[in-house]
C-alpha cells in the first residue's frame, strides 16, 4: 500500500528517495519484430527517453524493463 505508482512517465520530475529497483514499461512498437523497427527513439516507443531522464537525476541499484526479447537486439 505504500508502493509509490505514476501514471505517465513524462509528467514525472524525480524517482523517489528511497528504494533499490524501478519497474519500467512502455510501448513497445518500434522495436518489435512486427511493428516498426525503428528502435528505441521511434516516436511509438520514444517514452524510453523519460526513463533515461529519470536515471540519469537518480542512479538506482536496479532497472527491470519489461517490453519484447527485440528491445535486446
């Protein structure tokens, strides 16, 4: 009950003081095997750039991304 949730990634300023680990999704796309192929930047699946926004303020222990095996290649 005490879980911190956001809804949309890009109207958050900063990860919270506290914790070890951020759990992280988004659209995935541009970097499937049967959407776009454009990557990580395409505009479908650019919200990885707030994530990257967030981490750079606040280095955390841990990131679980969860999109398709493609984000990996």
């Amino acid at each position: 009950p005490s879980t911190r949730l956001d809804g949309d990634i890009r109207f958050v300023d900063s990860l919270p003081e506290r914790g070890l680990i951020a759990f992280i999704g988004f659209p995935c796309s541009d970097v499937s095997a049967a959407g776009s192929k454009l990557g990580v930047f395409g505009p479908q699946s650019g919200l990885v750039r707030d994530v990257f926004r967030l981490i750079e303020k606040r280095r955390l222990p841990w990131l679980t991304f969860e999109n398709v095996p493609q984000l990996l290649t």
